[in-house]
C-alpha cells in the first residue's frame, strides 16, 4: 500500500487567535485579527493598520525583554537564540504536539523530519549589524546569526527537539511554507521519513511589514473592518500579519497504529512559476493556474470535484486579478464552481507564515465541515464574474479543498486536501 | 590578537548603556556595582558577578551560585555552554570595561577562578 501523508495535529499563533478554538470561532464568524499600528512612531505613514498576535511582546531586541501568554514555555536555554516568530513556532508547535497525541521526546530519532519557512528576522538581524557597526566589530551577541537569519526556525528547532530525520528551510517568500508542506508530502510519499512536522512562522514587526510600502504593496486604508478586503472592487494592498502555525504530517500507516485522529489527507501537490515578474504576478496567473492544475493532475482528480479554494488573494489590485483570471481558466471555463475566499481578509498577510497557515485552515474547514466566507467582500471586482465568493461562512461539509500560495518571483504552490477516507 | 595582559579599556557601546545593563540584574546586584564604581572597592563585584552568571546560564540552578561552594565548575557542574560563556564574556566587558583574551576565558574554570579573576581585571582598570 502506498504511504499517504496525513494530518493528525495543528498549532496557531495567529491574528485571529492563538488556539484552535479560537481561530475556528474567528474564521465561522468572520472576525478579523486587525488593530490600528502605528509603524516607527510616525502618525504620518499611510499604512496604519496590522495582523496583531495578541498576548505576545517583543519591546527590544533583547529576549529578557519578551513575554508570551503563560500557558507557553518556552525555556530560557531555548529562548536565547530565537527570533520573535521562533517563539511563536515554539508555541504553536506545543499545541500541534499535543493535538497529534505526541510527546516532544517522540520527535527525536530518524523517522520525523523538519520542515520550516520564514523570511528570517530583520528585526534583530537589523540590530545586530547596526551593533556590529556601532562598536567597530567589537561586540556581538554569539546567537545573533542563529537568531536573524533565514534559517532560524529550523536551526533551533531541530537541536531542541533533537530531530535526526530531514531538517531543512524553504525560501520562496509568500510561498515558502507551501513549499515546506508539499515537500514535506514528498518525503512521507517517497518513504523517506514516517512524520514530518512542518512550520510557517513571521516575526510580527514593522522591519518584516513596512518594506512592503515602497512596493506600494500595503494597504493604506486606516479602518481595521476594511483594510483588507480580498477580490473586492475597492482593494488597495494588503495588511501584514506575522505569527506561527505548525502541522503534523503522518503517514496514514502510522497514525492509524497509534490511535491517532486524522484531521485531513493531503492527497496532492504542484508548483510553476510564473517566469515572468521579479515581483508582480502574471498578469493573467499563468504560474498558478499551471500549479493548480499540477496538484490536481498529481491527485488524479478533476477540477469539478473541488469544493473549497483558500485563496492566495492577499487584497492587493494586481494579485488579487491575475488569482481570479487563474481560477475561472481552471474552474469556471470547465462548468467547476468551488466556493472560494481568501481568509486573508481576517489574518492579513503571513507572507512565509502564508501557505502553512492558510493549509491549516483548509484541514479545520474539512474537520470541522464549514468554509470560511469572503470576509469584507461588498462590491467584488468585475473580474471575479464566475466565481462563487460566499459573504459568509457556511455550514457546508467540503471533501476536497484546494490551497493557492503565490510568492515574489513568480512562485505559485498549491495543496489538495481531503476528507479522511 | 589581544595579549592577556592587555588593559586596554573597552567603550560601551552606548551611552547609558551600564545602566540599561544593569536593569536586568536584582537590586543587590546593582547596589553592589554602584558600590564598586563610587569606591573602586573590587570585592563589592562578587555578588555581581554570580547575578551575571545566573542570568545567563542555560538552565537555571537548583540553588542560588551564592549557596554553591566555590569548586563548583561552571560547565561541568552549571550547564554552561560556549554560547552562554562567550555571552557573560561580552556583558561583562562591557559593564567593567575591560577586555577578556580568549585565553584568559579558558583559564577560567570554577567559580572561585571567575570571583578572583574579575577582581584583578577590575584591579588593573581602577588602577590604569
């Protein structure tokens, strides 16, 4: 019998919230995860509103200075060499941990692997060069490469939980957890390794948000109720968010014999670039309507049986185009019509945090049998002419779901999920 | 390279920076390097020192470093790593300003090595 990868364990730190409880109540209700911010300290910056994760502060750069929620731990000799968003990844990992039904110790030895994405932290990296500079090269904090650059969730996570199987970093920015989850499939389908716990994290900070402004890529609409507003007519950019979110991937073999609840099979997966824009999409989403189609073709499945789409659609007007140009070629142009929505009208934007945390709604979406609605969605843009955009969550029970990640290059990722068989 | 020798003086990054330094260590500990910087006196750096130690260690010890005997290593025994060390190596230049040689660290083994050896360096600052 062929392996099966299958998902037995979640974990959020997100805006939306910080279990699971919580983010499914946000996602039926429509309840976003935005607060007014202001970047730098300067009221006069366009760009007003973030993706907050609340109960978490990060004031400075040193970690003496953080705090988390108290039914986190995260340990002082762990602390040490983590950035923001390795601490929510350490959060989020405790809970997938314990949803899958696994003691940490459990993730030690060969057959689980590690899997992470995040852009790094330029917050502390930022620091750290500036300190560098400040004292001539005199000073430094030993952990400040371990703790910045990109490669810091994995690097930390696997020494902590003593992970001998597959350990490695996805780079493919807005796609890169997307990446992580779908090579992380390969390696249970290829029978490399038995588990695979995958991780999407961003710091949540103005040096990973604000250089997005001078893309002219965030939205400058001051209203948290509106700010992001994906496929809608009046779209102007996208609201940042950071945060963690982890997933257990099993083989289904595996899972079974140790009494573990399958939440979800990953049954597909495909990747195209665009090979067009170093930052803009295709303008008619040729990489992702390809990616799509390549997970479905991987699944043996047609377009028809698609119930759901979690889209990429971050509310930017460019973006937010070429994804529905995308969708209708795939799906309206072959009599298909899944509901779609892109839950970043609540969360904002994870950029790395993207893929994995949007992967994770679509498992709560079958598990939980409902799809999230098209939060903030009043007038859609006459180019989403075809494509069902519910207003609001719905009491439907979707089998197949599909997830779309497009990242800066052109990178375009898509899962399939499905109901457990 | 720097000799072990050397007294040459370190600048703090910052100005104030001592202080901010400071605001992570407990009260007694302040006090104390208040004490050592008002009168020179290098003994008053004992309590100062262990506060350091204790708030960089790895993991946190059964009992406070004040408690233990003087023998106690501090890898061995405490949990140190190279990483923690090379961290109470920074912070301590930078608050006594003073400079410590690779070599000069692996000479320090216990906890009685590292209470003589701060006061020396500390010596040869308020002496220089």
């Amino acid at each position: 019998m062929p392996f099966q990868p299958v998902i037995t364990g979640l974990g959020f730190i997100t805006s939306i919230g910080n279990d699971r409880a919580s983010v499914i109540r946000s996602l039926r209700a429509l309840q976003h995860g935005f607060e007014p911010y202001v970047f730098l300290d300067n009221p006069d910056l366009p760009v007003k509103v973030a993706g907050t994760v609340k109960g978490f502060a990060f004031p400075t750069p040193s970690w003496r200075d953080w705090s988390w929620p108290p039914n986190f731990s995260v340990d002082r000799e762990l602390v040490r060499g983590l950035a923001p968003h390795g601490v929510f990844a350490i959060c989020a990992v405790q809970q997938a941990l314990a949803e899958a039904g696994l003691e940490p110790a459990q993730l030690a030895g060969g057959e689980t692997g590690l899997f992470c994405a995040s852009a790094g932290s330029p917050f502390l990296l930022g620091h750290f060069l500036d300190q560098m500079r400040a004292t001539r090269g005199e000073r430094g904090n030993p952990m400040g490469i371990v703790s910045s650059i990109a490669g810091t969730l994995n690097f930390n996570l696997a020494a902590h939980y003593k992970i001998s199987g597959a350990v490695c970093g996805f780079v493919s920015a807005c796609a890169s957890s997307s990446h992580a989850l779908g090579y992380a499939m390969d390696e249970i389908r290829l029978g490399r390794q038995q588990r695979m716990l995958v991780i999407g994290a961003e710091d949540m900070t103005t040096e990973s948000i604000l250089p997005f402004s001078t893309l002219r890529a965030l939205s400058n609409n001051p209203d948290p109720a509106t700010a992001s507003r994906p496929f809608d007519r009046r779209r102007d950019g996208f609201v940042g968010t950071g945060g963690a979110v982890a997933l257990i991937v099993e083989d289904a073999a595996l899972a079974r014999r140790r009494g573990a609840r399958i939440q979800a099979e990953l049954v597909g997966w495909g990747q195209a670039g665009d090979g067009h824009s170093v930052a803009a999409s295709h303008p008619e989403g040729a990489g992702l309507r390809e990616a799509m189609r390549r997970s479905l073709a991987d699944a043996g499945i047609p377009p028809a049986a698609v119930d759901y789409v979690n889209a990429h659609a971050t509310s930017t007007p460019a973006g937010d185009r070429s994804e529905a140009l995308a969708l209708q070629a795939l799906f309206t142009a072959n009599g298909a019509k899944p509901r779609v929505s892109s839950t970043k009208a609540l969360t904002g934007h994870g950029l790395s945090l993207a893929g994995a945390m949007e992967a994770a709604f679509c498992v709560l979406a079958i598990d939980e049998k409902f799809i999230p609605g098209a939060a903030h969605l009043e007038e859609p843009d006459p180019v989403c002419e075809g494509l069902d955009l519910p207003r609001t969550s719905l009491d439907e029970a979707p089998s197949l779901v599909l997830n779309n990640s497009s990242g800066f290059g052109g990178s375009n990722v898509c899962h399939l999920l499905r109901r457990p068989t | 390279m720097e000799s072990s020798s050397s007294t040459r003086t370190v600048k703090p990054a910052a100005p104030g920076e001592q202080e901010v330094a400071l605001r992570h260590l407990p009260p007694v500990a302040q006090a104390a390097f208040r004490h050592f910087t008002a009168s020179g006196d290098v003994t008053a750096l004992d309590p100062v020192i262990l506060a350091i130690l204790e708030d960089y260690i790895p993991r946190p010890p059964e009992r406070p470093l004040a408690e233990m005997p003087g023998e106690t290593r501090l890898i061995e025994d405490l949990g140190f790593d190279s990483l923690a060390i090379t961290e109470v190596v920074f912070f301590t230049e930078d608050l006594l300003e003073i400079r410590i040689a690779n070599e000069e660290i692996f000479q320090v083994r216990t906890l009685d090595d590292l209470r003589g050896f701060v006061r020396r360096k500390a010596s040869a600052r308020v002496r220089s």
